[in-house]
C-alpha cells in the first residue's frame, strides 16, 4: 500500500486501456508516476510473464528545483535512469 505525505497531491484516471497515477509535492514537481496496462486481446508481454504490466517512474530533483533524474521500471523492458545536465 503506498503512504503519502500529507503535502502531496494524487491524481488518477482510469480508461479503456489502462489506469494511471501521478504524484505532485507541494511545488508542483511530479514525484512519481505509474500506469497499468488492462489485459485485453492482442497484448503482447514477453514468453512467460506473469504479474502486472505496469511501468513506474520517479522524478528526482536538484536543489535548485531543476530535473535531476528519472528512473523507470516497467513489465517490457529493462530498468533505466536518464540523468540531465544544464549548462
């Protein structure tokens, strides 16, 4: 079960195609976000897969509020983080 701080903002939607999640601190910067495939005739996972299809994301921030990172996870493909600079 996720816990959130009492100075987040949740928003959900659910459509046809999946249901999706997103988490806002108190400026406005989206912390996380997730969205779960619906099962549904021609879903194509990889041989074998058993569990949800879902993918998360995590928004990482630097001191000055700039993007710092994000890190994903998801059911069809290998975790990744993509890292950002500024000049």
């Amino acid at each position: 079960m996720y816990s959130m701080a009492f100075h987040e903002k949740l928003i959900e939607m659910t459509n046809a195609v999946a249901s999706y999640r997103w988490v806002y601190n108190v400026t406005g910067q989206c912390l996380s976000s997730k969205y779960i495939l619906k099962e549904r005739p021609g879903l194509v996972c990889k041989p074998g897969y058993k569990g949800e299809l879902k993918t998360e994301f995590n928004y990482y921030y630097n001191p000055n509020g700039t993007l710092s990172k994000v890190a994903t996870k998801s059911f069809d493909t290998p975790d990744f983080i993509i890292y950002y600079s500024y000049l």
